[in-house]
C-alpha cells in the first residue's frame, strides 16, 4: 500500500465509563419540549487504532459480478462487544491523502465498460463512488492512472477526468469563517451555520440551543448511542395538535455525505425559528429530525479520511471496518447490491440491525407512538428523489402515489433553485441494493418513503464546496414544503 494511502490513528488513552439505560419516556408521551433528558455537547473520541487504505474497500454499484450477489455472509455472531466508553487523553492522527487521485465520469453505454470497470476494481486500481444506468463516476488511484487509462484506451472505453486532484478539491471544500461570522456565532449563541461544514458538536449543540429557547414547540431526545459512544440525536418540532401528521427526516447515514446534515439542520433552522410565520401546511405536521444518524462515521470523515462511508464498528479478528448502514436495515436484507465482506464500502454487517446506530433509527420509529405518514433520507450526490423499492427491480402497489408526490416535490426543487431531479423507484433508476432505510421505512406502512439524493451530479460529487450549501438547502426545503401540503391534502393516512 503506498505510504500516501495510509493513516495512523492512534488513540492513547481509553476510560471506559458505564453506558446508560434510557429511562426517559417515549418522545410523543410528552408534551412539547417538556421533560426530556438533560442535554450537554460532548466532544466525543475516535477510539480505534486501525491502518486505513481507502481503495482497499471497493463500492460495488452494479451487479455484473455474480459471486457479488450471491456470497454467503462470511461472518455471523462475530462482533466485537461495544465498548462502553470513552473518553480522551490525547489522540494523534493524520488524514488521508488524495494527492494525485482523480476522479473519471465513464459513460457505460458501451457493452464492455462496466466488466471492464469491476475487473479493474477488484484489482484495487479504481473504487466506484456513484452511478446509474448510463454513467459511473470512478476514482483512479494515481499510481494507477497511466495504466487505467492505457487498458480504456485499448478496450474503446471514454471517460471524462472530472476532478484532476482530489485532495485539492478536499482541501478548498471547507474553508474556516471570516472573523464576522464567528462573531456571530458567538452571540447567536450556537455554532451552527450553513456556511460551513460543521462538527458533530456543534449540529448537537444547535439542537440543544433550540429545545432551550423554543421549549414550547422543540424538544431533542438522545434515541441511542452510536459504536463509538456518541448520542444520536432527535429534535422534534410540534405545536402538539392531535390531528398533526409525522413526518420523519433523516440525514448523515453514509459519513462522507456532508450535505445532508448540513441540508437537514438547515430545515430545522427554518422551521423553528420561524414557526409562528410558517404556513399551516409546516405547522400542522409534528416533525422529527435526525440530521446524523451515523456520528462516528461523520466525524470520522472530519478527521482521517474526508471519503468514509460506513459506521466504525470493528469486526472481530477482522482488519476492516465499519458497516454500509443503509444495507443493515431489515428488509429483504441480505439481498442484492450488499455485500458479505467486511471490507467493502457496502458491507452489510453481520446480520440486520447488527449496527446501534440503524438499530435506534428503527427502534424509535416502532416504539414511538408517532405514527408516521413520510420517511424522508437525505443522501448525496445525484439529484435523485427515490421511492421503494430499492431491493430489487419492483414497485410497491401504491407507487402511483409516491410517483406523483416525488413528481411535484421535484418541480418544486426546480422552480426554486433549478436543480432537475429524477424521480423513480430506486432500483430501476440507480441500481438494486437491499437493507436500505427507505425500504424498511415502507415495510413499516410508512407510505411516502423517500430517499432524496442531493446534489450535485457528479462535478464536485461529495466534495460540495461550502457555497452550495444554502443554494442546495433551500430548493430543497421548496420539496419539503411541497410534501407537507401533499400530506395534508390527503386525509387519507
Ligand atoms: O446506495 C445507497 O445506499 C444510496 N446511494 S448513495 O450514493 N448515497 O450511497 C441509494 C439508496 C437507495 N435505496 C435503496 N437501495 N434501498
Ligand atoms: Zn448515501
């Protein structure tokens, strides 16, 4: 592996400190903002010493591969015990470094182009970091850039280099704030903006600063811990009206993926801080936002390797870590577009629900007694508005509805900001991979069930810079608008 390919994380000192049960009442059991947990921000630790080469994990996006599909799970009942943790002395780390990699847009209406694609995969010369039916965007290594390109050449492929330097790209993405806008920050009293890509720390603390000064209408829960120990987070917004609908939101599954939590913070921003000038449609829904699902991972991606996708639980007596959370969710799970192996960027885990983290998403949504209308996920990058299924080539019975509702959200998007969206069952538009969210959210009776792939279409791909921020956020609450007043057109549901 070379030595530009490789970090050392090295965590000095472990306490480990008791883990706490969760005896707070069920979220809709309370009146609104009153009488949940006590909230503190804590900066929370990377706890695990590991050697890190990105492209040894591969993405698989399609299924050309057979053995792909069809693995056994190599590994069941295999998991290492959470560790009850943490706290830091001191940690030494440094990132990984994309010098010299690139990134190459491959049309795939050549016959050839994606076995071509999967060989050179699995020879760890490229990853896969998205694509659909006519295009995969590739990353080339780049000690493997001449001989990819030579093996294209020969087999007639195109591509198109679209990122000449990965790392330069890293390094321009998230610049820090001017001295102004710290200085507002500073009496705002929370950290947050949408200026900037922000730690964990301070999207929980914005949450907190929330419940706090609007206690009437938003409450924060902590619904579980993640691998690593840190809170996940829930915030409702509610006026507490009886007829409300619910409506669930989520951000953050995959770690690199920085525009979701910044685009899910952003809506919470809106709603609550202007609630009482909301339309009826925004207020007569009780909404529940996850801006993070999977915090180590995320913050994970802030300070090793800006391209993790996965959680960062370990395996047993196995190198690689970390599992894909959007295929750990239990339908159909196991499925197609999943993999048995550890080390790829879409491993399974062990078993469903093998992970905290997808397993306090799915735990609150069963308990809860909100009984929930729409399951919105945000993820990036495409432009896409998916609806179920996402396991395999079909549609659920009520497609028509979800189609029509993703249909006019989309256009919404679109006359506010420009951006075109494609709207369709996941599987047929992007590719089938089973143990999604979205599909386990629709299994539940969740009828508008919704993964929002945000932008961009592959320029900046991940790697958003900061100033599309609030371009992206915006068209996109322009959909969530739209949805409410769909929801409460329909009494049906
Ligand atoms: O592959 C995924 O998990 C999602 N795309 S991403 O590039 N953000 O990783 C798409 C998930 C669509 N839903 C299902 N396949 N269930
Ligand atoms: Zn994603």
């Amino acid at each position: 592996m070379p030595v530009a390919m490789k970090v050392w994380v090295s965590t000095l000192v472990f306490l480990v400190v008791g883990s706490e049960a969760l005896t707070v009442p069920l979220i809709n059991d309370l009146e609104p903002g009153k009488g949940w947990p006590q909230r503190n921000s804590v900066k929370q630790p990377n706890t695990h010493s590991e050697e890190v080469d990105p492209f040894v994990s591969t993405t698989e996006f399609t299924t050309e591969d057979p053995s792909f599909n069809n693995e056994e799970a190599t590994v069941t009942n295999n998991v290492a015990a959470p560790p009850k943790i943490i706290a830091r002395a001191e940690e030494i780390e440094s990132k990984v470094d994309y010098s010299g990699t690139q990134l190459w847009k491959v049309p795939t209406d050549k016959n050839n182009a994606r076995v071509v694609i999967g060989r050179l995969r699995r020879r760890n010369l490229i990853s896969t970091w998205s694509g659909n039916q006519t295009y995969i965007d590739i990353l080339v290594k780049p000690n493997a850039i001449e001989n990819v390109t030579r093996i294209f050449k020969r087999e007639s492929i195109d591509f198109n280099i679209v990122i000449e330097d990965l790392q330069k790209r890293i390094n321009e993405e998230n610049p820090p704030l001017d001295e102004n806008e710290v200085e507002l920050q500073d009496r705002r009293g929370h950290r947050m903006t949408w200026k900037q890509y922000h730690r964990l720390e301070d999207i929980h603390g914005f949450l907190d600063y929330l419940a706090k000064t609007y206690p009437a209408i938003v409450s924060v829960k902590t619904i579980g811990k993640s691998y690593e120990g840190r809170d996940i987070k829930i915030l409702r917004i509610s006026d507490g009206k009886a007829t409300n609908k619910a409506v669930f939101i989520d951000g953050g599954i995959h770690a690199r993926e920085w525009i979701s939590p910044a685009t899910v913070t952003f809506f919470i921003n809106q709603i609550a801080e202007n609630f009482d000038e909301e339309s009826d449609d925004v207020k007569n829904i009780d909404w529940y936002f996850l801006p993070v699902v999977n915090p180590d991972g995320y913050e994970f991606t802030h300070t090793s390797d800006r391209l993790w996708r996965k959680n960062r639980k370990p395996l047993l007596g196995r190198q690689c870590i970390g599992t894909d959370l959007n295929r750990n969710f239990g339908y159909r799970w196991g499925g197609r577009g999943s993999s048995s192996n550890p080390c790829s960027d879409i491993y399974r885990g062990s078993r469903m629900f093998s992970e905290p983290e997808s397993k306090a998403v799915a735990d609150f949504i069963k308990t809860t007694s909100a009984n929930f209308t729409a399951y919105i996920t945000y993820h990036s990058y495409g432009q896409y508005l998916l609806y179920p299924w996402g396991y395999e080539n079909a549609v659920p019975p009520d497609y028509i509805d979800l189609d029509e509702v993703g249909k006019s959200m989309a256009e919404a998007i679109r006359s506010a900001g420009g951006s075109q969206y494609t709207v369709g069952a996941s599987s047929k538009v992007l590719y089938p991979a089973a143990g999604g969210s979205d599909d386990w959210a629709k299994s539940q009776g969740i009828k508008y069930s919704f993964t929002i792939e945000l932008s961009d279409t592959g320029h900046y791909g991940f790697i958003l810079p900061t100033s599309f921020i609030e371009s992206v956020a915006k068209e996109s609450f322009a959909g969530l608008r739209v949805l409410s007043r769909q929801l409460n057109k329909n009494l049906i549901n």
